[in-house]
C-alpha cells in the first residue's frame, strides 16, 4: 500500500516538474520546440526515481 501512494505521489511530482519545464522552454524563442518537448522525458524518470528515493529515506 505505501509503494503504492509513494510511486503516485512521486509520478505526480515527477510529471508536474516536467510540465513546467516544458512551459519555461517553449516560451523562450531561442530553444528549438523538439528540445522543449523531448527533453522533460529523461528529466521525468530522473525526478521520478529521485523522489521515490526520498520518500523512502524520509519514511525511516
């Protein structure tokens, strides 16, 4: 059960990090739209298991 809430919680956080990447990147004319929208992907799963990692060595 906890697993459970702790991979929602951080693949919310993890999605709405990226989100807002991906609105702060998409505003600035300088930065091609593909880098904009392809790079929040990795950043998702590096916060995802970042803030798994967290969750767990707060719960101890």
């Amino acid at each position: 059960m906890f697993k459970n809430i702790k991979a929602i919680i951080s693949g919310i956080c993890a999605f709405l990090i990226a989100e807002w990447l991906y609105h702060v990147l998409s505003q600035d004319p300088n930065i091609n739209i593909w880098v904009a929208r392809l790079l929040p992907i990795p950043i998702i799963f590096i916060l995802f298991f970042s803030i798994e990692w967290l969750i767990e060595k707060l719960a101890k």
